[in-house]
C-alpha cells in the first residue's frame, strides 16, 4: 500500500504523502504513525523552534554555502590551464565583470552594451561599480574576487525569497519547499549567472496573487520580466486559467501593472541609449544553435563510424541570421501552447496555475534554441509547486547534475583538451531532455486526473496558488498551518 496523506489537521509529512520518501524512511523505522509523539525543541512561549519552514530556510542558506564554497576555487580571477573547467566552478559573474567594463568603471548601457534585460544590467552595474570604485581607491585589492563574492551574497538572499515565497504558499505543505532548498542543480548552478535574481522575483508575485494582491503580484512580474524574458511566459497560465473561468478583472490588473512597471524601468533607457538596448534583442535573435538543446542534438547525434548529426539539423546553423532556425523552434514552442491551452481548457477541473507555468517554461526549454546550465534555475520553484513529488524531482535534478558535469568537459574539449567522445555530452543532453519530459508526462496526467494530485488532497481540491480562480477564497484553516498542539503534543 502507498502512503497515505496524513489527516487534513497536520502539516503534511513526505514521509507519509510521498512513496520515495517513505520508502527511504524504512530504513530508519518507516513514517511516524498518526497518533505518534512529535517531540520538539520549544522557545519559552511554549512554540517551538524548529519548524519546518524555519529547517527548510536552514537548508536553503546550507545549500548556498556549500555552493560558494564549490565555486570558491575561481573567485580569484586566475583561470589559468582551464581551471574554471577542471573545478567546475565557471561563472559568468565574474567573467563578465571583466568582458562588460565593469572593471574599468563603464556605466551599463550608457558606456557599455549589455547582452541582458534592463534590470539585470543594472543589477550588475549597481554592485559592480561601487567595487571598481573601492579597487581604484586601493581598498580592495582583487575587485574580481570582491564582485563574485558581493554576488554570491545578494543572489543568495533572492534564492532564500525564492525559498520563502514558496512557504508562504505551501502553510500546508513545508516541506515542499525542501525541494527548491537542496536541490542538486540549485547547488551547481546557483551563482553561474544573475538568473537566482529573478527567480526570487518570480516566486514573490506568484506568491502576491495566491495571496489575492493583483497589483503587487503586477509589479513583481514587470520586476522579474525586466531582469529576465521567461516570467512573461507566466501570463499564458494566466490567461488560460482566465478563459477557463471567466474571472479577468485581476487578469488585467496584473498584466496592466506588469506591463507598466516593465515600460517605466525599459523607457528611459530605450530612449536614451536605444542601440545599447536593442543588444538584448538582436543578440537573442542572431544566436544559433546552443550547447544541449533538441537542436544541438540533432546537429551532433552519433551515427558511428565517427560521424555526428543529420544535415537537417547542421544546416540551420548555416544562415548568419538564423530565420529558419528561429521560425521552427517558435512554431514548434507555439504548439506547445495549443496543447497546453487545449489541456487546461479540457481537463475535468481548470489545473492549478503552477501546473500551466511549469508546463510552458519547460515547453519553452525543450523546443528553445538556448538552453543555458543554469536555466534549470527557472523551472525548479515551479517544478516544486506543480508536482512535489521527490522520486521524478531528484531524478530529473541527478540528470542535470551529469549534464553540468558533461558540460565542463565538452567545454574543455572545444578549447582544445578533449576529456571524451563528443557522444557522451549528447547522451546528457538526451538524459536531461528526457528527465525533464517525463516530470512533464507526470504533471499532465495529474490534470487530466486532479484526484493523483497530492496538493489538490492536501487542500481538499482547491489550488494554493490560484488566487482568484478559486470557486471561493480558501479558508484560513487551509492557508495557515495548525496550531502547535496538533502538530505536536508532548503530554
């Protein structure tokens, strides 16, 4: 027999929800029994100390420090004899300190061209400039350093939002949020690039509109959509779950705010310094085929006697412009959205929001161009809302991990020190592509089937993350998490 959900009065327990869990919790004694005693650490007012939320948020800033420390062998700077590679520890931070000016005090956008979003830019050039100020004052004596470390910092802090966000839409279900905070490619992957920045963005307006706050929830996705493309995508769950139930005052609030806080943060530097904004969106559009992607399979598939890809694939990368390129791989992202409308429009109750987000983000990695290593950053808060279940989860997590790992050794083969067949680098990429479809194949069968859904059991059918597109606002009793006494009673 599976385990079972525990009674809808406790917070639920992976250890009695989820068949992974529980099965490695036999080997400690199996799951605690419902009318077991949960002894706990309690603070003098009687509550107790360590709560899930409160473990959970221990994890996270674990996570983030182990990652640091894994990164450390590259925080000076001295990526002689293709250490970056060897460690594992490349980052785009600190290599673009150097490559966008930075270094030499050039103010983005107004001195430099930037290859990001406006918010990202500025986020790099407001912890970036103050450094190079310090450096040339002789404060500091290795500004690279100084730039990741500062970094690593703040970035950090927008994944422990990120974390908490999460808990605050989950009272219910903390640990849930476990995923995102030991996540296996959270811990490669964390400060490889700015992406951790909009990641906490992303997760705080998801968390406003469970929360009924349209605007706030607005002006979070105009936030995170300046610093990156992707929360846009969000707004297709958005207007699917709006077609599905009619409910569109705060659909347009959103939106409507989303769309004017992106103008006010874009406008002045798209009027001021518009070839330096346009960078972003030429730079998008001329890219070729990337490292990992459907496409760079199909251009790099062993077909022995040493030879690699199919002609169809290779030929795309020929045209400077990259036109046929970018029309399949929209097309085929634009399909993906028909399906997924069709999905939400069909099933026997509107899926939750988290499921029709997760579900176009990853349409949009599996049939995109560019799937950058750290771009895993974005499905994983979503993954975690939409389906927490850990079996799938962590095998899809250990398939980004070999890819990471396959990466690094497929980069020090193209600068000239091959580390194995360019096969091996192909079978991650298929591995982490097909991970990443099967946790897909689960999330669509618990929309056409609600009853597999362990969140819907736990909120007696409703969605946490739903806001508005609730049949009623859920009650307190579902948002907020037990009392003490039922969560533990110790005589």
């Amino acid at each position: 027999m599976p385990p079972s959900v525990r009674p809808e009065h406790l917070v639920d327990e992976p250890a009695n929800s989820d068949r992974f869990i529980g099965g490695l919790s036999e080997s400690i004694g199996g799951p605690m029994g419902n009318h077991a005693v949960r002894s706990s650490v309690r603070l003098p007012g009687g509550g107790r100390f360590w709560t899930p939320a409160r473990v959970v948020l221990l994890l996270i800033c674990a996570m983030l420090s182990f990652h640091w420390v894994q990164k450390s062998p590259c925080r000076d700077a001295a990526w002689a004899d293709m250490k970056q590679y060897k460690y594992f520890c490349y980052t785009d931070v600190l290599a673009l300190y150097y490559a966008e000016g930075l270094n030499e005090g050039q103010v983005p956008y107004a001195q430099h061209d930037v290859e990001y979003p406006v918010l990202t830019g500025a986020f790099m050039g407001v912890l970036g400039l103050p450094i190079h100020d310090l450096h040339q004052r002789n404060i500091i004596d290795n500004d690279g350093q100084a730039f990741y470390d500062v970094n690593a910092v703040v970035l950090g802090a927008f994944g422990i939002i990120a974390v908490a966000a999460t808990l605050a839409v989950r009272r219910r279900r903390p640990w849930d949020a476990a995923l995102l905070a030991v996540a296996p490619a959270l811990f490669v992957s964390a400060t490889v690039n700015w992406d951790l920045f909009t990641v906490g963005l992303t997760a705080v307006a998801m968390a406003y509109w469970a929360k009924r706050k349209p605007v706030l929830a607005g002006v979070f996705l105009g936030l995170a959509t300046a610093a990156k493309f992707y929360p846009m995508l969000i707004i297709g769950a958005l207007l699917v779950l709006s077609l599905r139930t009619g409910k569109w005052r705060d659909f347009f609030i959103t939106v409507g705010t989303g769309a004017a806080t992106w103008v006010a943060l874009n406008a002045p530097v798209a009027i001021f310094f518009r070839e330096a904004w346009l960078k972003f969106w030429d730079f998008n559009q001329l890219r070729g085929i990337d490292w990992g992607t459907l496409w760079y399979i199909g251009a790099h598939f062993p077909r022995g006697n040493g030879q690699y890809g199919f002609p169809f694939f290779q030929n795309l990368d020929l045209d400077p412009e990259h036109s046929t390129l970018n029309t399949l791989y929209l097309g085929l992202f634009l399909i993906c959205c028909a399906g997924i409308l069709i999905l939400g429009l069909t099933a026997p109750k509107e899926p939750r929001l988290a499921q029709l987000a997760f579900l176009i983000v990853a349409a949009f990695l599996l049939t995109g161009k560019v799937w950058s290593q750290q771009y895993v950053l974005w499905l994983i808060p979503l993954a975690v809302l939409a389906r927490p279940r850990w079996g799938a989860f962590l095998a899809w997590q250990v398939a980004e991990v070999l890819y990471f790992v396959s990466f690094y050794g497929e980069l020090m083969g193209a600068s000239g020190r091959q580390v194995f067949p360019e096969g091996v680098f192909v079978l991650a990429s298929i591995l982490r592509l097909v991970t990443l479809a099967i946790v897909v194949g689960y999330v669509i069968r618990d929309i056409r089937h609600p009853e597999e859904d362990v969140v819907r059991q736990t909120y007696e059918g409703q969605d946490p993350d739903g806001g508005v597109y609730n049949e009623e606002p859920l009650d307190d009793d579902l948002l907020n998490p037990p009392p003490a006494p039922a969560l533990a009673r110790t005589g």
